[in-house]
C-alpha cells in the first residue's frame, strides 16, 4: 500500500473514531440532561458543537487529500 493511501486509510478511521465518539457523547448528555442537569448538559453540547465544526474540516482535508495526486 502506498504511503498515501496509508495515511488516507489511518486518517479516516481516526474520524470515524471522532464520530464515533462524539455520537456516544451526545448520547449521555441526552441521558443526563433527562435526569434534570442541563448545565452539563449544556457544556457537553458547546464541545461537541466543536466536534462538528472540526469534523466538516476533516471531511474536507479527507476528500482533498484522497483527490490530490498519487506522487506522495
């Protein structure tokens, strides 16, 4: 396998990774934010917000990375 298709094929499982996570994450603050403390709940909301924002990014990186020429 090519360098660059490793790093590509590492990259993206590391975001699935995030997603992953992000998705667990969002779960329990549903669940805690059911139990009455939407001041975590709120906190936790504000990372994963970030979470998005940083994913769209990756998202991109990804696609351009898989795009550009295979001289890496």
């Amino acid at each position: 396998m090519h360098h660059k298709q490793l790093t590509t094929a590492t990259l993206t499982r590391l975001h699935q990774n995030q997603v992953a996570l992000g998705e667990a994450v969002w779960l329990l603050a549903k669940w805690i934010e059911q139990r009455g403390s939407t001041e975590v709940t709120q906190a936790v909301q504000a990372q994963l917000q970030l979470l998005a924002i940083n994913s769209a990014a990756i998202n991109q990186a990804l696609a351009e990375l898989i795009d550009s020429p295979l001289n890496s």
